[in-house]
C-alpha cells in the first residue's frame, strides 16, 4: 500500500503542477473501479481437522461523487455505489484409505459474493497541486450475497480381481460428483455497516485517479467478529 501511495506521488510530480476546482464550484465525478476484498475471522471448516481462512478477490465499483471546494486546499464529497466485494477460500482436497476403500472429497471454487450499495461522506485535504489525501465515514447497505462452491466426493473399492469400483456421495439425492452450491445468503450478513475510507487521489486535467483502504467499523456477519476488508481503485472524470 505505501507504494501505492509513493507511486501517486511522483506520478504528481512528473506531471507537474495542476490547479484543482476553484472555491465554491460543484463538480459531479463519476467512477469505474475494482475492489480487492476479503473478510476477517470467518473461518471454514471442511473437516474434522481443516479449517480454511479467507483469500482476498477482485470485484468491481462504480458510482460518483458529488464534491464542493470549499477553500483553496480543502474539498468534500458525497457519494452514491455499488461495490461487489466478498471473499473466497483455496481449493482443499482430503483422502483416506481404509483395506481396500479408498476415500476422496474434493472442494473448490469456494466464494462468496457480496454486493453494497456504499455511500462515503469524504474530506479531500491538498497537499499538492491536484494531489490529495482523503478521509471520512463511509455507510454501506447489503444489497445482495451468494455463496458458491463445488464438491466431489467420491468412494473407490478394490475387488480381489483388482477391479476398481466408484461410488458418489450423494447430496439432496444427486451424485456429489462436481456438485455446486449456488444459494444466495443474505440472511446471514449484516444489512448494515460502517467503514472509515482513508487514501489519496490525483486530479489531472478533469482525470481523477483513486486508491484508499476502507477500514471497517462494524462487523459484517451475524453472530460473529468477521468484518469486511476492502481496497478500492478507480479512475473517474471531473464534470
């Protein structure tokens, strides 16, 4: 992250100086982005002894800002999107053999989704010509959630002729044999949270580029600690 924010840096240097909106003006910025997301303390066990902890996964946000100078070097922004964020966990694979059975269960593409509907309430401080560090309060509203994930899980038995015979799990009386989960879960997240936005921009001629870190204030799962982590980065256009 601190690469990030020295690359913007001399990225504003190397373009030189460029004077942002003058006092008083309103300007609407609309934003295309991607997210890079992930959650905290949620955990998943697939076995006994298997406990796999959530990856981060792209996504994407789009939406604009509203944003009013109000001095030479401090500006605010009120703004409207959607992100879809989430989660995912690395393929697992267990196997056992017990005589001549042999055992096999397969789990992947193990991902759940999550799309808000984020509304940041943001300070944009100049510490440069067209360079700013931004931070604020930012609500989200859980707008949608799927989890999705696939299994195989299979049984092999040896006869004496060495003839080997599989049989599937079965799982709602279908064969557990690339077997997905497609089930939307909103039920279990929280409908509402609160994050803290912090990072920096670059306005040049009306191109406004973004990163920022969205820290998060409330817990994102009922019942437990989990809460959501997410980076956000966006081009958008000064209008």
């Amino acid at each position: 992250m601190k690469r990030l924010f020295l690359s913007l840096t001399l990225v504003a240097a190397a373009l030189g100086a460029q004077a942002q909106s003058e006092v008083g003006t309103v300007s609407i910025i609309p934003r295309v982005g991607v997210t890079i997301s992930s959650m905290s303390d949620d955990p998943l066990a697939v076995s006994d002894v298997a406990v796999l902890k959530p990856q981060y996964k792209p996504g994407f946000v789009a939406g604009a800002d509203l944003q009013y100078q109000w001095t030479k070097n401090v500006a605010v922004s009120l703004g409207a999107y959607y992100a879809l964020q989430g989660y995912h966990y690395k393929d697992y694979s267990s196997s056992s053999t017990e005589g001549n059975k042999y055992k096999e269960q397969d789990y992947y593409d193990l991902s759940q989704n999550l799309g808000y509907i984020q509304v940041p309430l943001m300070a944009h401080v100049y510490v440069a010509p067209g360079l700013s560090v931004n931070a604020g309060l930012q609500a989200g509203f859980l707008a949608y959630a799927k989890w999705k994930s696939t299994l195989t899980s299979f049984t092999e038995t040896t006869s004496s002729d060495g003839t080997v015979q599989r049989e599937y799990d079965k799982i709602d009386g279908q064969d557990a044999n690339n077997y997905q989960w497609d089930t939307k879960n909103k039920d279990e997240f929280k409908s509402f949270g609160l994050t803290l936005p912090l990072g920096v921009s670059y306005e040049y001629e009306h191109v406004v580029l973004d990163v920022r870190y969205n820290f998060p204030l409330t817990k994102a799962v009922k019942d437990q600690n989990s809460r959501n982590k997410s980076f956000w980065f966006s081009v958008g256009y000064q209008l």
